[in-house]
C-alpha cells in the first residue's frame, strides 16, 4: 500500500511540478454551520456575502469532530439536517490560457455537494439522501474563465449532512486541467479503478471454481472459494458505480457482505484445521444474521444505515479479529495453508481498521483508504493457496508415476525372467520334440533296413551284392535324416542341391545322367528340419524308384511355379508301369513305396502325381507357399 501511495504521489507530483507556477494550493479557508429541517436542492448562485457574517478561518484539510453516537441524539424537525459553508479564496492564483479545474483528494458527507465559482453554481454531487460512494472518489470541477480571461476569485461550498455524520474536506488545488490531470487520474486510478479490476478478477476465478465443484461435488473447498469471492465482489459494488447511489437496498448490501466474507472465511478456516469450533461458528452465523436482519430497510429497525455504520464496521473488526486470532490459533500446527489464510485475514483487518479510522476522521481526509486492497490480499492469500495445491497434487502425479514406473519396470523384469523360462522350456522341448522325431524315422527307416539285412544274412537268402546294397540304402537313410537338420532358411532349391549331392556318387556308378532344371522359387516359411526330412524322402524314394525299376538312362529334376505353390517334376526315359495296379498293391514294396510318398505329402500339405508311360514317367511333388494351419 505504500508503493501505490508513493506511485501516486510521484505522478501527482511530477503534474504539479510542471505547472507549479499555475497551481494554487488552497489549504486555508472560512467556514461555518448552519441548521435546517432537511435536505434541499443548492441554488443556481449563491454569493458568499448573503451568508450570515459568521466565518471563521479553519485550516485543510477539515476533519469535523467525530460522532459515533450521535445517532441517539434528539434533534427537533426544523434542525434534522446541515449545511457547511467553506469559502476559499483564490486570488493569488495567476492568468491562464486555458481551461482550469478544481482538485480535490476527498469530501466526505452524505447530502449534495455544491461547487460556486464567483457565485455561480458549477458542480452538483449525488443525491438527496444517504450516499456511499463519495469517499472514495475525488472532487473534479472543471471552472470557465471570466471576462478577459481572469480565473474566478472566489470558490464557495455547500455540504448538506444529517447532523451525526462524519464530514471531512481535504485540501484542494485549482490549476490548469493539464497540470492537474495527473493528481486526479492516478488517485481516481488507485482508489477506483485497480480495486475494481483485481475484484473483477477474484469474481472470475471464483466462478471458475465454481465450476470445478460442480464437477467435483465432494470437494467444498471449491464452493467456498466462490462464495468468498461473490461476498468480496459484492463488497466491492460501489468501485462499480460511476454515478452516487441513493438505494438503502444498495447499502445493505455492501455492509452486510462485510459479515457475509468473514463467515465464508471462518468456514474455509475450520474445513483447513479440521475443528468444529462449534461456539465461534454459532457466533459468527448468530452476529452475521442479527447484523442482516438489524439493518434491513424494510424492518425499519434502523432508521438510517449510514447512521450506525461505524459502530457496525466496529462489530465486523471485531468479528474479523476473532476469527483470525481463534482459526489462526487452531490451525497453527494443524496446517500450514491454515496459517497463511489467518496471516491474510489479518492483514484484511488491520486494513479495514484503517478505513475505520479515516471514516470517522481519527486520521487526515488526505489518506488512502486501504481497505479497497483487501479483495487483492485475499486473491493473493486464496491463489496461493490453490497454486501450493496445483503443485502438490502435480507432486502427487509425478510421485504416482514415478511408482507406476518402478511397478512397470518390476513387472518387466518379471515378465522377461518369465519369457526366458519360457524359452529355455520350449528350447528343451523342441530337442525333445526332434530327438523323438529323429528316434522315429530311424526306428521306421534304417532300423527297419538294418533289421530286414540282419534276417536275411542271418538266413543266408541274400547275397552279397543285395547285402551291400541294402546297408548303402540304410547309409543314405542316414544321411538324409543328417541333411535335413541342416539350415536351409526356407529355401527349397538349396535342400534339393544336397540331396543331389548325396546322390551324385550313386548315379555314377550306375551309368545313369541326371538332367537338373531348376528355377528360382519364392521361400517357404513352413519348410522346418521335419518338413524337409520329408521332402527328401519323397524325392530319394521317387529317385530310388526310377533306379530299380524302370531301366532308365537319363533323370530330369526340374522345379517351377504352380498356382499357390511350387512343384519338383522328375522324368525319367525308362519304361513306365501301371501308376493304379502299383497303388493298388500295397504288399508290394514299390506299391508301399508309392504309399509312403502320398503319406508323406499329406503330412506336409502337399500332393504327388504319377504320370507313367512306356516311355517314361513323370512324377509332381506339389507344395503350397503357405500351409492351411498357418493362414488360419
């Protein structure tokens, strides 16, 4: 409050300093009282030589002597009300050009305000009745010059005020409107203006709140904050009002919303600390009430609120005090934000007491009232307050992400040691699985051989020649299971050139050339050790079958595209055989053999075909590029 007081006294003093030549102080001047039975309208002139010759000299500012209980006084009829004269004289002040005004930091009454310049009525204040904005805002009347541009000599006022009120004048200056702009605007600025808008602003974010309550019913802290700034809003009401009021209506409301914002703050209070303080709230609620009811207009328990008004602004310090001393006691070590509310209602109080002061003249007209900051201490007090909760509950997220991470990266780890128990289970039973496999096809191929050669030598039925040939086909078998487990990376063409390599040896030695006409094929993702195996079984079966049987000279192995899949095509020149009496005969070993080919296609998804005749056959191994089950 003393840096606003220090900004404005630096601007209105910088526009007195630039005109300090054409301005004029007006700190002395004559004075009287006369009594009359009411308020009456000022006349259009009014010459101060038609008053009663009773001046006296009076120094600015004037603070007449205080009645807090002249209320109570008896008065008759024909002297309910007053007129005070001030006559200033200014005839020190020098020609100007321009135009002048009168400045004035206060005039304080509750009649009409009239403003004589050379006995003509130029100014006329508020209205008849109790008013309640005046206080606070500054005298400005803007004066003509006379004839041959000569300011006016002498400045006359009349103040009309019921007999009990406080009535003060500060002093006045007149000057030129540029020189005296500064004073009036800044003061008017901080007196009126910034209170209006930092009330507007506590307004906004209390109905802002508000809102947020009614998403968030639980939380009444909300729903106070409104109210608080509703009453301080309220409170506020005649920095809003460009134009004096007359309404009592008006006039109950701003004081008794002074009641309104000390109980709204005793509940905000006891919600922080916790405790009931169930005797202060039934005071509080009962004095708020009876203050309300006391001063309504229409009850006409009090005749005149402004009449009363000091000793109730009295009452409502008192109130205040005791609600910041008993919360701020309470919530000492309770809460901090306890702590921080009761420093600020306390400081609201002292600064309401200080208007108290200057409403009833303890202090000079020439002060500020203060009081008009108390919407700005309780935004500040309050928006700290909902700032230090933004940031904790924002501690609060941050906090209960950072567990949830810790909780996510735990989880992490348990789930990764899961997937690698997972792994390491599934790695054992995949070597599980292909032991099994490789012990079947040993057990159903070369043991089967190696068994079958054991009979025969043992029964001496069987000659050298098919004894070799016998343990030569076992060695293949064996070879082939080997192959199969070697990577191939899904490439067909490349588990066909090591079956050809197998081969190899054995064609030569039979006389018998072999034609290989591949292509190139897209890779089969199906194609795992087992597959292959089976792949390499059908082709060295179809193989062995065309050594055997069919006297051939020449073998052609070709690969190429078919449909959704691919196909390995053997032809060979040899002679051909009956493809339906071969599969008929399954206890033949070449109608087996074919047996087992199909067997081992429909195992894998795919197909074989025969197509013999007497001058050859052609066998087609189809394979799809993708298995069923895997499309599924």
């Amino acid at each position: 409050m003393a840096l606003l007081g220090s900004i404005g006294a630096f601007f209105g003093g910088t526009a007195g300093l630039q005109h300090s030549e054409a301005v004029l102080h007006l700190t002395h001047a004559d004075w009287q009282v006369d009594d009359s039975p009411g308020f009456t309208a000022p006349p259009l002139t009014q010459d101060s030589a038609a008053l009663p010759p009773t001046w006296e000299p009076v120094e600015l500012p004037l603070a007449l002597p205080i009645a807090l209980l002249r209320q109570a006084e008896f008065a008759p009829a024909e002297k309910a009300t007053r007129t005070t004269w001030v006559r200033l004289s200014t005839r020190d002040l020098p020609p100007s050009s321009g135009p002048l005004a009168l400045y004035g930091i206060r005039i304080k009454t509750d009649g009409t305000i009239a403003v004589y310049a050379n006995g003509q009525l130029v100014h006329r204040a508020q209205q008849l009745g109790p008013l309640w904005n005046s206080t606070r805002t500054p005298l400005w009347v803007a004066l003509d010059n006379g004839p041959q541009n000569t300011p006016p000599h002498e400045i006359l006022l009349r103040l009309e005020h019921t007999r009990s009120a406080q009535v003060a004048l500060s002093s006045l200056w007149i000057g030129p409107v540029d020189a005296l702009r500064g004073r009036h605007g800044m003061r008017q600025w901080l007196q009126q203006e910034l209170p209006a808008m930092l009330s507007a602003a506590f307004m906004a974010v209390g109905v802002f709140a508000l809102f947020v309550w009614f998403r968030r019913r639980d939380e009444t802290g909300y729903l106070l904050f409104f109210n608080l700034s509703a009453t301080s809003f309220m409170r506020g009401l005649h920095f809003y009002v460009g134009q004096p009021i007359a309404n009592d209506w008006f006039a109950w409301l701003t004081v008794n919303s002074l009641f309104w914002l000390v109980m709204v703050v005793h509940f905000f209070l006891r919600q922080l600390h916790g405790r009931q303080l169930k005797w202060l709230t039934r005071g509080v609620v009962v004095a708020t009430a009876a203050i309300a009811v006391v001063t309504m207009p229409g009850l006409a328990i009090v005749q005149n609120t402004p009449q009363v008004t000091p000793l109730i602004y009295a009452v409502a310090a008192l109130m205040g005090m005791a609600v910041c001393l008993v919360g701020g006691v309470s919530a000492w070590r309770r809460s901090d934000e306890g702590r921080l509310v009761a420093v600020g209602i306390g400081i609201c109080v002292l600064l309401g007491i200080t208007d108290w002061l200057l409403q009833n003249n303890f202090i000079s007209p020439e002060g500020w009232y203060l009081g008009a900051y108390t919407n700005a201490v309780t935004f500040s007090v309050f928006g700290a307050l909902m700032y230090r909760r933004y940031v904790h509950a924002i501690g609060e997220v941050e906090q209960l992400n950072a567990s949830l991470a810790q909780r996510l990266r735990k989880r992490e780890a348990e789930l990764e040691l899961s997937h690698q128990r997972l792994r390491e289970i599934e790695r054992l039973q995949t070597i599980s699985d292909e032991r099994q496999r490789l012990m079947q096809d040993m057990h159903d191929g070369l043991g089967s051989s190696l068994i079958s050669a054991i009979r025969s030598v043992e029964g001496g039925g069987m000659s050298d020649e098919k004894v070799s040939a016998i343990l030569k086909s076992c060695l293949d078998d064996l070879k082939l299971t080997l192959d199969s487990l070697e990577p191939v990376e899904a490439d067909l063409l490349l588990l066909l050139a090591t079956l050809r390599y197998r081969l190899a040896p054995r064609l030569e030695g039979t006389g018998v050339s072999l034609r290989w006409e591949v292509q190139e094929l897209p890779a089969l993702e199906w194609l795992d050790p087992s597959s292959a195996l089976h792949i390499l079984r059908i082709v060295q079966e179809s193989i062995s079958n065309i050594l055997r049987h069919t006297r051939a000279t020449q073998i052609r192995v070709g690969t190429s595209m078919a449909g959704a899949g691919v196909q390995v095509t053997i032809e060979d020149n040899g002679q051909g055989f009956d493809v339906q009496r071969a599969l008929g005969g399954s206890s033949t070993s070449s109608g087996r053999g074919l047996q087992n080919q199909r067997r081992r296609a429909k195992a894998i998804r795919g197909t074989v075909n025969w197509e013999s005749h007497p001058t050859g056959t052609r066998f087609v191994l189809w394979l799809p590029l993708q298995r069923q089950a895997e499309v599924a």
